[in-house]
C-alpha cells in the first residue's frame, strides 16, 4: 500500500489541482515523471501477458443513466484480450456467437483519474452490453441504459503496479462493476485462439425455450432467464426457480452459483458436444458425470394455474411487451421494434384480455406514440382467448392484420393464430405456456407447437 501511495502522489496531486510549488522530488523525480512511470507500468502489466488475458464482468443488478438508476437482472461477460504495446487490443467476447470467434481490435489507454484506470476508448466488443440502443445491446432494462455494464475500469489491488500478480482485480467507473483479470497460459490462448468461447456457441445450438438435462441425479431444466444472460433452473423435486448466472469458457458452462439436484451439488457442465444428428449436447457434469441437454416442448414443473391468472390480471392492468417474438436463437426476429407508421413510432406490443367491443374480444397488437388518436395497428390484432388442457393460453386470431399490415406483424399473428414459428400447423393451435420469470412480475409467453418462439410480457 505504501509503495502505491508514493506511485500515485503525483496522481493526486495533479487530480486535486494543488499548488505546483509543492511538486517535490521524490528519489530525484518529478511528480509527473513518477505519474508517467506509474501508468507505464500498468501498461507493461498488460503488455508483458504473453499469452493475452481473461476478463470477466459481473454486472450488479443496476444500470445508471443521467443520474437514473433502474434496477434489473445482474449478467456476466467474458472477454479473451491480447494487449499491445501499441495501445491496440484484440478481443473475442461471449456475448454473440459471432463475438465468441471473431477478434475485433479496437484501442485502449491507462489514465489517472482517481485511480489508475483502463479505458477502452474505442467501439469493441466490451461497449456492445454497454450500448443504450436496446437493439444492439438486448438489455432488459431499456432504451439509454444497456446492462448496467462499464468500458472504463478503474485498478482495485491496492498495490504498485509492479506488484500485481496473475489476477488483477477492477472497478467498473460508471456502474461499479465487478472485473477481474486473468493472465491466459499458453493452452488457453491455444483454445481462445483455435475454437473461441465454443461452449456459449455450442450451448446457443438449442434453440427451444425449454431443456433439459438428463444423466444426473435428476432432470434438470435450463430456461432463459431476462435477457438472455442467466438461466433459469428448476427439478420436479424443487419447483422453486433459482436464477444463475453464467460464465462461458471455450469447453464449459460454469454457474456462478451452484445448485443441488437430486442430492447432487452442481457447479458447472463441461466438455459440451455438439451432437448434430441427435441435436443435443454431451456434457459432463463437474466435469465427471456424462449427461446430455436436451430440447424439451414443455415446463418441468408448471406454476398452477398460471395462465388464467395471467389472463385475468390483464384484463385490469394490460399487459406490454417492449419487443416482438424471440424466434429461433433471434430476439425480436421480426424487428417490431422498428415497426412504425408515419407521424407516430411504435412503443409496446399490447396484450389487453377483453380490451375491445365491451369486454368480449381481446387485443393482441402493437401500440404507437407520436401519432393521431387513430392508430392503424392498434385494432389489428383481435382474438379471442381458451384455456388448453395443458394449462396453455390458445388464440383464435379473428384480424391478422389486413393487407395493409406489414410483413412483420403478419408473421407475429401468424404465431399466435398457430403456436408455432413455421407450418405443418395442427388443426388446433398448440397455443402457449406462460412461465414466471425471476423478477417475479415478468413472463414469458412460449410456443407449446415447437417452443421455438417467444415473447416477454410485463405492466411496464
């Protein structure tokens, strides 16, 4: 701590705006020439990593924007990195398959601000979570706030620079993120470089809502947790959700909390394979016990009575979607969140159980803003709703929109109207599984025909 104390003086100096006439020498350096050295060094920490870095981000729940702070689910990014002396820095990144194989350089620098700081200064893949265009970083907390992710960190090993080891611990500067820093070996460079984060690409291969793991003590289900960034896991033996986050390696899934199944504590699944003509995935569970994840069609463990509940909430309080269908890996796969009408933009997809012609037909459709009174689409998606014997919502489609609807809404009521994403369709729709998310007022409405599509609904 000492050493670090005379390293940054000059930092503190220079931050604080003090009197230059106090810049004593120290050792027989200026305060901006131990300034220099400090960060330099920081820089050589990077640089001197043959192999590159492992960095991982572990959000907090919180996203801060113009002094809003919303709160929302926490998440977990992984970066593979290899600093130059150049002030570049390649990276691959768990956060889309194309980002799991797909160096990006961009640049970076160290700073004094209050704490030596790395910043990444450029676009590269570590802004993407951080983007306030939720089409680009598909955050659960909306427009302006990405997810609650930083892209300047600030050194928190209270030691010189010359001092820090192996792992090198950081602070998100606008979020207070958790980071830390892993120098890679040699075998994992060799992996990073020849296969990338393969386990988030492998696991992205099962493209139902529901799977399912099967080997272990008992069955286990995986669901999408908000956003796409943690899982969602239950057994028919504990009903009750946990919600986990998630690190990606280049051969596992390790859970950042463990979970106990059948008596079994679990910690991380392993050595994922692709199997493409049973399209499930080989794992080993710790590492040690074979298991396969599997598609599954249907929830392990239904809530009871969950989808006429749903219904008759919103039936008072309307329930809205901020994005249209999730559909076969894509979220919003029909860009509805671009879907507009002159003069007017659109705002949330609507569900509103007996919203039209005195309670007796329900609206499913889109909502605009910015517009006249007289929405085109508003009354373009009326139905009305069943209870299945499975405990799914069913939707008889009665307006698909007309020929004047685009494409892409024709394509979501086509849904709807069917339970699935595409033909054979059944004479009778399949219609949709409702599952509470772990926020606990959030759900996720899910094909029953394929469990290829879904959408997020909340009151808000």
């Amino acid at each position: 701590m000492k050493k670090l104390l005379i390293y940054l003086l000059g930092a503190t100096a220079v931050l604080s705006g003090c009197d230059r006439k106090s810049d004593l020498n120290i050792d027989g350096k200026s305060t901006d020439q131990r300034l220099s050295e400090a960060l330099a060094n920081y820089q050589k920490k990077l640089t001197d990593a043959p192999y590159g870095w492992i960095l991982t981000e572990y959000t907090n729940g919180t996203a801060l924007n113009g002094g809003v702070t919303k709160s929302g689910p926490k998440a977990i990014f992984s970066y593979y990195m290899k600093f130059d002396k150049s002030n570049r820095v390649s990276m691959i990144s768990d956060f889309s398959p194309a980002m799991s194989s797909t160096f990006n350089t961009s640049s970076y620098f160290i700073k004094a601000t209050q704490r030596p700081t790395l910043i990444f200064d450029t676009y590269s893949y570590v802004h993407v979570p951080c983007d306030p265009n939720v089409g680009i970083s598909q955050s659960p907390y909306g427009n302006g706030f990405g997810w609650g992710a930083d892209f300047e960190f600030s050194f928190a090993d209270n030691v010189a620079a010359t001092e820090l080891g192996d792992t090198i611990h950081l602070t998100g500067n606008l979020n207070k993120t958790r980071v830390t820093l892993v120098k890679a070996t040699q075998a994992d460079q060799q992996q990073y470089s020849t296969v990338g984060f393969a386990a988030y690409s492998t696991f992205g291969k099962l493209l139902t809502y529901f799977k399912r793991v099967k080997g272990g003590a008992e069955e286990i289900e995986l669901a999408p947790g908000l956003g796409g960034r943690t899982l969602n896991i239950k057994t028919a033996s504990h009903p009750e959700l946990l919600n986990v986050a998630i690190q990606y390696t280049p051969n596992s899934m390790v859970l950042e909390t463990p979970i106990v199944a059948g008596g079994q504590t679990i910690k991380s699944f392993n050595n994922l394979v692709w199997n493409a003509g049973a399209q499930n995935i080989s794992v080993s569970i710790n590492g040690t016990t074979p298991a396969v994840i599997d598609t599954a069609l249907d929830p392990i463990a239904p809530e009871k009575d969950i989808a006429s509940n749903f219904y008759m909430e919103g039936t008072t309080n309307p329930w809205l979607a901020t994005a249209g269908f999730h559909v076969n890996g894509v979220d919003d796969a029909y860009d509805i969140l671009h879907l507009t009408y002159p003069g007017a933009n659109f705002y949330r997809f609507v569900y509103f159980p007996g919203g039209v012609n005195g309670g007796s037909l329900d609206l499913i459709s889109p909502f605009f803003v910015g517009g006249s009174s007289s929405y085109p689409y508003l009354r373009k998606g009326l139905a009305n709703t069943f209870l299945g014997d499975n405990g799914q919502l069913i939707f008889e489609m009665l307006d698909y929109g007309g020929i004047a609807a685009p494409p892409r809404l024709v394509a979501t009521n086509i849904i709807f109207a069917t339970g699935k994403i595409a033909p054979p369709y059944a004479a009778d729709s399949p219609g949709f599984y409702i599952v509470r998310k772990e926020d606990g007022i959030s759900y996720d409405m899910v094909a029953a025909g394929d469990g290829l599509a879904w959408m997020t609904w909340s009151h808000q």
